[in-house]
C-alpha cells in the first residue's frame, strides 16, 4: 500500500472533503496529536462547512529526536485521518474525517528561516500553540541573535519582531497550553525579552496594541496514535497513514477575547463547539470542578471498592449514583455559571466517562491526588460550606475515600505500597515525596488521629481544615465506615433515602 496522498487517494477513488489548494493562513507552533485532532479539525470544517479558506503550517518547536513526526506529515502531503470517538446519548459513537487543513510542517531548528518567512506573508492572521505546560515560561539566556532561541516565547518574539520590522499589522494568538491565563502569560514573557534585547519601545508598544493575545480553555481527550491497531486501520483505509489520530467525540474551545474574532473565523456558521467570550475562567472553573472534581471525588473509593476503569463505575448504580449527587447537589450550586450551562456540561461529562473506546484506569487517575483533591474538589466543599453551612456529604466522603486510599504499608522507592481491602491486590500510590513520608510515618494512628492529622496538615491543603465545623468528624464516620463495611457502604449513605 502507498502512503495517504492526495494523488494515492485520487487513485482510490475517495470523494470526501478535501482542502488541496488555499492560502496559508494559520502558523501553528506545535505539531502533535491534541492540536491536530482539536485546532487542525475545527479549522478543517471551517474550510468545508464556512468557505475559510484557509491552510495552517505546523511548526515543531522542539529540536528533533528520534522520531520525526515533521517529515512523516511532509511526506503525506499534510494529510492525516482522524478518527473522533465516543459515546453520545448511550450509544457508541466513531466518526472518520480526513484532515486537509494542514500545509506542511517545518522544523524551528532546520528550517528556521523559512518560518521566519511566514511572517512576511499578509495572508497570515492567526498564531495557535500548545507546547506542553512547560512552554511558557521565561528564559533569560535566549538572544535574539539565537536561530532560533531555546524557549517559546522567545521564539514567538523573534517572529513578531521580523513582522513588525516589515510594517506588517498583528495576529490573533491562540494559546492552548494548560496553563492559568496562558495568553497573557506568553505575553508577559515576550515583553521580557524584549526588554533583556534592548528592543525598540515602539514594537513593545506594537506587540501590545497591535496583537490579541487570547487566553484559552481546551477540551478533548486525545489518545494519539492507534498502535494497537494501526495496522489494521491502514488495511481497511487502502493506505499507510503514519501520522493516524485518534480522539474523544467531545470537544470544547473557550477564547477569551473580542467578540470580533466571529468577524475573521467563520465559527457560529461551520457550527462548531467554540465560544469567545470576554472571560474563559468561569467555564474554567467549570470544566475543573465538574469534570476533574468528578474524577477525583469518585475514584479512589470506587478503587477500594474493587473497580479499575472508569467506563465501568458509570454503570455501577451506587458509583454513578454517588457521582451524580456530588455532581448536580454539591458542587454545581457554588458554581458561577447558570445551572442551565453547568448541567448540560455535567450530562456531556456523564457521556464521556461512558467512552467505550477508552479504558481510563481509575490508578491514573488517582496520581498527585493530593494537589488534585485540593484545586478539583476542596473549592467546592468549602463553597457548599459558606452557603448552606452545613457539609457535603458525597465531597466529604471522597475526602474519607482518599484518606483510605493512602493508607500504605510500606514506603518505598517507587511510592507507598498498599493492598485493596476488596482485590486484596498491592498497588501502587505515587504522589510527592512529602505527602508519602507523611502517609508513611502516620500509618499507625487511629482513624480519628489521622483525619485529625491530615486534615489539619496546612502544607497538603493552605489551611487548617479541622477549623470547618464538623468536617472532622464526618470524615471520621464514614472512614469507620469505610474500614466496616467499605467504600461502597459509604457511598450509599451519602444519597437521598428512597
């Protein structure tokens, strides 16, 4: 078989959508699987469903290594298959597309001038990017002189400056990485650069005035490359495809930033999941309080209670009963958005955790559960608090659940060893050094010293938790229950009676 082509698809008779001819009007600083199966597909149905018109040029940031995922989108002409999966009102859900939004894909470190040269172009509008989380950040050693710098927003301030050294106007800069505020943080590292390379004041002025620098929420579960599978994917499409994505059916985009952008990106009329608004942090809070918290509050005890991927707790009816009352009677009243808008998330979150295409491990999801129990979970608690001043039942058991899940045996190199009362199998748990050595020296308190004990730990949780008003000793209650009857006699008493 040849590899996906235009002219190896043309031979195949294929007669879907295909983008073969457009201007270049996106640079695109990140060439893996979430941007092109998020970014590169909306863009994609842009070009199908609103006539923009437009291609997007990959860049990889980052030096090559062994693989070299540049030249294998070269080689297939841009194209890629994306498959989007999941589950949508119950049933299993698998759509096929064939990207051809994507141009080419250069190499920051090869062809480095060459992407200097995109920025000479007047049908380049838009900047995207999603370079991990530890992307932006500020690298004093970067020189302008460097070909290119070592850091992101170095580089990005190379590339606007030879823009505004032609006289050229703006971009819109789409930040995608996971990071707080992660636009107006790329901008802030630009402006120190510009100031470490004794850069005029009028392209710092430019920088600032002449570019939208937007924030934003992503939302898709990408699982990447198929390798399972690849090769019988290949055999069924009648090609080789060796840049293959696989992604969840669900997606989300929220932009912070002037309503103008629906002037330049066709978005309500190709009828795509992207909301631009004036401030991306209420749905933020959605998405982490929801979704996360949802995760983090339910599996640890649905662990204990012998249960080891998420699509099966969905329909396990204590679980999912217990998830659902954290969810919609805990944590969306302290939540800033209408309950219309929550709800509707939370039901498209039930959804995803049903995904019959992934098997999410509850073990994975259970990694850092410290730091994730206090930004995913710990917010809503101390919001249910303050306005009905009493305590949650199913957040407050999830804080017993954890406490359990801690309880190790044996503290070792690799993280604290412990035995599932129900499998009585030994796992694994992994978090920081402190909090293991924490777990560890306390192993032997009494369930009230150690709910005592963490709870009023300040370093795991910024305050002293013992100090909410019979939170102590709930917790102590349910995790004697836990300890009697398990997690999922625990669970149950945290729903509504019949």
């Amino acid at each position: 078989m040849d590899t996906i082509s235009y002219k190896t698809l043309e031979d195949l008779g294929y007669d879907g959508y295909l983008l073969k001819d457009a201007p270049e009007k996106v640079i695109q600083f990140g060439e893996g699987n979430f941007m092109r199966a998020f970014v590169d597909n909306f863009f994609d149905r842009m070009n199908e469903k609103a006539g923009f018109n437009g291609k997007v040029v990959l860049v990889q940031p980052i030096p090559n290594g062994s693989f070299r995922l540049n030249d294998i989108i070269n080689d297939q002409d841009g194209l890629y298959t994306l498959y989007l999966q999941g589950s949508q009102d119950g049933e299993a859900v698998r759509e096929k597309r064939i990207i051809s939004s994507v141009s080419r894909c250069l190499n920051a470190y090869e062809d480095w001038q060459e992407v200097l040269k995109t920025a000479d172009s007047e049908d380049i509008r838009f900047i995207t990017c999603n370079t991990t989380e530890a992307g932006i950040h500020y690298d004093p050693s970067c020189k302008l002189e460097d070909a290119p710098a070592t850091s992101w927003p170095a580089k990005l301030t190379q590339y606007l400056y030879h823009r505004y050294q032609n006289g050229m106007p703006g971009f819109i800069i789409l930040a995608c990485e996971l990071i707080d505020d992660n636009g107006k943080e790329l901008e802030k590292c630009m402006m120190k650069h510009a100031d470490d390379w004794n850069l005029p004041e009028e392209f710092k002025k430019w920088i600032q005035d002449e570019n939208v620098f937007c924030s934003t929420l992503v939302d898709r579960i990408v699982t990447g490359y198929p390798r399972a599978n690849a090769d019988e994917l290949n055999q069924e499409n009648g090609y080789i495809d060796n840049a293959m994505d696989i992604g969840e059916i669900f997606g989300i985009w929220v932009i912070e930033g002037p309503q103008s952008i629906y002037d330049e990106l066709p978005i309500k009329e190709a009828d795509l999941p992207i909301l631009v608004t004036d401030n991306h942090k209420p749905y933020k809070e959605r998405k982490v309080r929801i979704l996360n918290g949802a995760h983090t509050s339910m599996v640890l005890g649905a662990f204990l209670a012998g249960q080891d991927i998420v699509r099966d707790c969905m329909y396990d009816p204590t679980i999912s009963a217990y998830m659902n009352e954290a969810i919609f009677n805990e944590i969306i009243p302290t939540l800033s958005l209408s309950k219309e808008d929550c709800v509707e998330f939370a039901n498209a979150v039930s959804e995803r955790f049903k995904n019959p295409y992934i098997d999410h491990s509850l073990l994975a999801i259970a990694l850092n559960s410290t730091a994730k129990w206090k930004a995913r979970v710990l917010p809503s608690l101390l919001g249910y608090v303050e306005k009905y001043g009493e305590i949650p039942k199913a957040l407050a058991t999830s804080l017993a659940s954890y406490i359990a899940f801690y309880r190790g045996t044996e503290l070792t190199e690799d993280g604290l060893k412990a035995i599932n009362p129900v499998t009585k199998k030994e796992y694994l748990i992994k978090d920081d050094p402190e909090v293991l050595e924490f777990y560890a020296k306390n192993k032997d308190l009494d369930n009230a010293q150690l709910v005592d004990a963490v709870l009023g730990n300040t370093d795991f949780w910024g305050r002293d938790l013992c100090e909410i008003e019979g939170l102590q000793e709930y917790v102590t209650d349910a995790l004697n229950l836990i300890d009697e009857e398990g997690t999922m006699e625990a669970m149950k008493k945290c729903l509504p009676a019949e």
